[in-house]
C-alpha cells in the first residue's frame, strides 16, 4: 500500500514576494526636490550670486561684473592676490567713524530689544496670568504699530520730541525744560522699540499662552509665589518662542535704516544709514560692502541662537 504524505496548508500556501518601496521613495523624493527647486534657484540667482559677488568686490576682486562699479568707484582697493585682499577691511576697522558707528549699532541694538522682550514679557505675563478686559486692550494696543508704516511712525516720533514738539510744548506751561530728543539716538531707540514690539507681542504671548496651567498651579501649591512661578516655570517651558522672539528683534533692529535714518542724528549713525552714505554720498561702494558684510556677521551670530532654539524645539517633540 502507497502513502501519501499531505504537507500542512501553512507550508502549502505560497508566500508572494517582497515588494519594495525604494522606486516609490525614490519618486517622492524626485517630486520633493523638483517642487523645492524653484524657490531655491530664485534665491540663488537673486540672493547668493549678489552676495558671493559683493563678497568678491569687498576683498578686491575687481574683475568681470565687478568691473563696472571698480571703475565708477572711488578709493578701490584691487587684490593683490589670488584670493583678494583685506585693504578695504583694514582701512574700515580703522576708522574711527566706522568704529564710532559700529559701536552705536550694538548698544542701540542691545538696549532696543532688551526693552522690546521686557515689554512683550510683561504684556505676555499680564495676559497669562490675570487676563480679562484690560489685559487684551493693553495686548491690542501693543499691535497697533503693526498697521502703521514705518516712515510715519518715525515722521510723528521725530515731531513729537523735537523742539517744538508735543511734550516741549506740555512741559513748557508749567515752566519746565524737557530735553530735545529728536536727531538723537534716543529717539532711534524709542523708534525701534515702536516697529519691533507687535512681532516680539505675538511671538511670546503665544509662547507664554502655551505653558500648561496645571504646571503654575502645582508651583503655587508647592508654595512658590508670582515671582518664583514665573522665573522657575513659566519663562523655561517657553523659553524658545522668547529665544525666537529676540533673534527676529535683534537682527531687524541690526539692520534698520529707516527709523534711524529719519529720527537719527548725522553722526554717529547706525551701520544701515552709513552704508547708504558710502555707497551713494561718498562714492566709496567697496567700504560700504564691507560695512554689509560687518553686518551680515552680526546678524549672523544672533542667528545662530534661532538655530540652536528649533533644534532644541524640535528635540523636544522628538523630530531629532
């Protein structure tokens, strides 16, 4: 007699073959890249090649499209080099006006968005923690400057406080002197403050907005009082829009030209109004490059901190 052996029906069946993503991937990807290519050609043509092309003339290369404006140019200091040369940098970090100006341009920088954060920390926290009718007129007042342009915002600020201005004139009915603020850089500060405090309002409000009220309510039943709440919880957990919020304040403040150049005195100035000075008053455009690319670093630096806080934002959400 013949057996016949039946293998099991899990061994029977046949298993069907692996399909793969990677042409899939490979696709998406291609889709990916050729969507993102426009944007980036656009800024390539017409953002990177003008600054790898300044960057060029500033360290002397006077050559090819450069040529045009080397010519037109007064005191153009050519490479002696392959590379370049750093004539035109040497002669500009010592120069005591360009010194003079660089300088203003940190402090203004630094005390403009210091006031801006601790404004907008204030407007923030008051809205966070007491709320009602007062806390958002006092948040929508702060958004005001957001619809105004800048050039009449720095038209009104310059009148307000110049000699014949608004508060001379209050002051002068009961026998007071105020100071003449006008073409001084205080008036660039308070200009300053003005344009960049909507942007630095909305940034931390929602910031601020985002922390957990269950987390204030723990620290105040730990015992901690307003103080400690908001420099222990509230100020760390959105420590990254407020991070966000400074960077953005600080390099629009950098490299302003309207506002001090309206309400700013001739000199000192800050770098934005004397760069337009060398370049088209003083025919000098290899030292106003320089001053671009003085600029560019600054900006560059503070940048950095916007980088740092969406790398720490995004570890915390677990995207890196």
């Amino acid at each position: 007699m013949t057996t016949t052996l039946h293998k099991p029906a899990e061994l029977q069946q046949t298993v069907p073959p692996a399909r793969t993503t990677r042409p899939k991937r490979l696709g998406q990807r291609a889709v990916g890249f050729f969507m993102a290519l426009p944007p980036i050609l656009l800024i390539a043509i017409f953002v990177g090649f003008p600054i790898v092309l300044a960057f060029g003339f500033s360290i002397g290369l006077t050559g090819g499209l450069n040529h045009t404006i080397a010519t037109i140019g007064q005191n153009v200091h050519e490479a002696d080099a392959w590379w370049g040369t750093l004539a035109a940098y040497q002669e500009m970090f010592t120069n005591k006006r360009f010194l003079g100006d660089l300088l203003v341009t940190v402090i203004v920088t630094l005390v403009s968005t210091a006031t801006v954060i601790f404004l907008a920390l204030g407007i923030g926290l008051y809205l966070k923690l007491k709320g009602g009718r007062m806390a958002r007129l006092l948040s929508g007042l702060a958004i005001v400057p957001l619809f105004i342009p800048v050039v009449i915002a720095s038209w009104a600020i310059l009148t307000f406080y110049s000699g014949t201005g608004f508060l001379r004139s209050v002051f002068a009915l009961f026998g007071l002197d105020f100071p003449v603020w006008a073409f001084t850089m205080v008036t660039v500060i308070i200009g300053s403050v003005w344009t960049s405090l909507p942007f630095a309002v909305l940034m931390v409000s929602s910031g601020l907005q985002s922390v957990p009220n269950a987390m204030i309510e723990a620290a105040r039943d730990a015992g901690a009082g307003s103080l400690r709440t908001i420099v222990s919880v509230i100020v760390p957990m959105a420590a990254v829009p407020i991070i966000i919020a400074t960077t953005f304040t600080a390099i629009g403040i950098v490299g302003s030209f309207t506002v001090p150049y309206f309400t700013g005195p001739n000199s000192p100035n800050m770098l934005g109004v004397d760069m337009s000075n060398y370049f088209s008053a003083f025919n000098q455009p290899q030292q106003s490059a320089v001053m671009a690319f003085t600029v560019f670093l600054i900006a560059s630096g503070i940048a950095a901190l916007y980088v740092w806080a969406n790398f720490r934002s995004a570890k915390e959400q677990g995207k890196v």
